[in-house]
C-alpha cells in the first residue's frame, strides 16, 4: 500500500507539471556508504578522516526528475573554540529538466546540521539553495556499457552557529561529482568535492562514495 502511494504520489507530481505520462515514472530507491576527509574551520580547525551512510530516492520522468538525499558524516566539529565529535547530517532536494539529449539542468535546496547526535542541529546549520547542470550518461569512448556522469553546481550558503562567537555567515561554494556505472548494472561508484568558504567559515568534503540502486517499483 505504502509503495502504491509513493509510486501515485510521483506520477502526480510530474503528470501535473505536463512532462510525463503516468505509466512512465520511474522510482529509485538507493543505499550507499562514502568515505573520505572533512575539513571545517569556524573558530577552530577540524581536518581529519569522515565516513557515513547515506540514502536516497529517485523519481525520473521522461523530461523531469525529483531527487531527495539524505546522508551523515561522522566528524570533529568546531564548537565554542574546541573539536567536538559528532555528525555532519545533510538532507538534499534536487529538482532537474533534461533540456537536451545528456543535458539537464537543476536546482534544490540542501541544508546541513551539526551536532553530536544523527539529525541534531544543536551546533551548526549551513543551508542554502543550489543550481547547475549534470551530465547523467556520458560515455566511455566507444563503450556502450561504461558510462561515467557529471555534475556540477554553485550553492549559496548560510552558516548559523549556536556555539561558535561568529555572525550568521553567508558565501557562496560549489560541488562538483564525477560517477561510474556499468549499463544494467545497480552498483554506482563517485568521486565527490563540495566547498564552502568566506572569511568566517571554511568547509570542503572529498568523499568516495558507493550506492546500491535498487529496481523501479
């Protein structure tokens, strides 16, 4: 029941919006693990190996897709002067338009909590809306069955600190993930850079990441 909701609920939203037929929606449910190095300075530097879970659902149209990810890195962060350890929890909405054939373009809003315990906010929070463009099938020379994807996207952030002698920041950072898959196959592999800076606060993550993608339901 729950599944036929969801599946209803997404072809709604992208029948509503004229892009696609009911019968062609698409869900991806999908699972990953990352692992890599987190840096942040916010009146303290933090700089040291992270790693997490991470989870997601696709719902893809033929012209539009909606995507939702959720994912949390285990770090020291910066607090009142010293290092504390906890979670960097990053919850993120996409919305994309294939504007031409390989081409797509997209925009969403993420926000990231920080605090000692999965989902707390108590530290930190950085949020802010993004845009850019990906590139989900580009191919592998001649191959038909090694398909690399790009994206790439410039966020405007605001940094609010319950801890940290430091004003409500805002800059603007940018991503970038490059990722592999084989034609057919559920096993997804990216590479991962996000950065964010100003003169106030200071953030990137570089993670390898790994996602099982299971079948549309």
């Amino acid at each position: 029941m729950k599944k036929a909701l969801s599946r209803l609920f997404a072809t709604a939203c992208l029948t509503a919006a004229g892009l696609a037929p009911a019968h062609a929606i698409d869900l991806l449910p999908r699972v990953g693990v990352q692992l890599g190095n987190a840096y942040m300075l916010a009146g303290a530097e933090s700089n040291g190996l992270t790693g997490g879970l991470s989870l997601g659902m696709t719902a893809a149209g033929e012209a539009l897709f909606f995507d939702v990810n959720l994912e949390a890195l285990a770090m020291d962060i910066p607090s009142a002067g010293v290092l504390v350890s906890g979670y960097r929890s990053e919850l993120g909405a996409t919305v994309g338009v294939r504007v031409h054939d390989g081409i797509a373009l997209i925009a969403g809003y993420r926000q990231a909590q920080y605090g000692e315990g999965l989902g707390s906010g108590k530290l930190a929070k950085n949020s802010g809306p993004f845009f850019g463009v990906n590139f989900p099938e580009l191919r592998l020379g001649s191959s038909n069955r090694d398909i690399l994807s790009l994206s790439l996207a410039v966020q405007r952030n605001t940094y609010e600190s319950t801890t940290n002698n430091i004003p409500n920041d805002t800059d603007v950072g940018f991503s970038i993930r490059v990722g592999y898959r084989k034609a057919g196959s559920p096993h997804s592999f990216g590479l991962r850079y996000q950065g964010f800076g100003s003169a106030q606060f200071d953030e990137s993550l570089t993670t390898l990441q790994y996602s099982y993608v299971f079948g549309s339901f």
